[in-house]
C-alpha cells in the first residue's frame, strides 16, 4: 500500500505472520528482522524461487498443477508450509475444488510438514450484500479434512463473515484504517 514493506513489517511486529506477492519480497522482507511465518501469494514458479524459499523458510501458495509439478521434482529436504490455493468463485487463480483431494495426496507424498492448508481469495467480499463470499467460504470449509489449516478472510471478509475468520486471515487495507467496503466511505460500506 505505498508505506514500505520493512517499515510495515516493524509496526507489526506482534503479528503472527505476514503475506508478500513474490519470492524476491519475500526474501528482502525475512532480510529485515521478520521471524514470523512469510507467505508468498503467488508461489514459486521456478526452481531458483523454490531454492529460495526453501532457504529462507518460505511459506508458498501453491495455485496450479505446474507448482506442484516443480515442488514434486524438487530435493525439499527442508520443513516446508504449502497453502493450496482454491479456486472458490473468483476464476483467476487456484485449483478448481475437484482437483484438491488428489493435489492433497500428491504434497502428502512429498512428505512436507506440518500438514498443507487450504486457501482462497474472496472475489467480493468489499459487497457484504454478495451472497458469492458465504458461498466461497462454505466451499473450502467443505473441502478441508480434520484439522486442516484454513486461510480466507481478507479485510472486508473478517469484518463481514464470521465464516471467513479461520485459522488465518489476511487483513490489508484496514490496517491502515481504510474501509475495504465498496462506498464512499467507511459508514456507508455497510460495517
């Protein structure tokens, strides 16, 4: 959001965790003094990225067979989190639901710890109104075995879904005391 990510990162120092788009951010982020679980939204998409997610104890998205190709193909060697990324409803990244069952085996049999999660990204979650976000969230909660981690809520969905607030979340732009509601302002966008 334009405040610089080291400079973030140490006004959230008490966070559990943080969420980068690519490796390289990643990488410079755990540079600073980030101890907590990074995850990187966009994976890895090259054995380089792999390598370097490895080595900085990366957490990685995983959204298309070809990631999980280059994972199965790699010497991990390392503990590595995954976040199978589904898609629920947004249509622009993730497995479809039906692909998750046999991707869960193939990352069980590349023996990573601890166990993957599952994850989405709500499409419109800023429309409290939408019934598409209950909808999303009621898919990956119907996917998930026993304790399975789960990671949904973006900003407007952990202030307008209860369903949304699970094992992770991803707050954003209210961190910055921005409504994530469409409208014109925080009041009008229905929180």
């Amino acid at each position: 959001y334009g405040h610089g990510m080291a400079r973030a990162a140490e006004s959230l120092k008490d966070a559990d965790g943080f969420a980068v788009a690519r490796v390289a951010e990643a990488v410079a982020l755990r540079g600073t003094d980030a101890r907590t679980p990074i995850l990187v939204l966009s994976g890895a998409h090259t054995s380089d990225e792999l390598e370097a997610a490895l080595h900085h104890g990366l957490e990685l998205a995983l959204h298309s067979q070809g990631q999980l190709e280059l994972l199965e193909g790699a010497d991990v060697g390392r503990p590595l989190r995954a976040w199978l990324k589904v898609d629920t409803g947004m249509h622009r990244l993730g497995l479809h639901p039906a692909e998750v069952p046999a991707a869960l085996e193939r990352l069980s049999a590349a023996a990573l710890q601890p166990r993957p999660g599952l994850m989405t990204h709500l499409a419109n979650a800023d429309d409290p109104a939408d019934p598409l976000t209950a909808q999303q969230c009621a898919r990956l909660h119907a996917l998930a075995r026993h304790d399975q981690p789960l990671n949904i809520g973006n900003s407007a969905g952990i202030l307008a879904f209860p369903s949304a607030r699970t094992d992770w979340v991803r707050p954003g732009i209210m961190l910055y005391g921005s409504t994530p509601f469409s409208g014109p302002d925080a009041e009008a966008g229905g929180a």
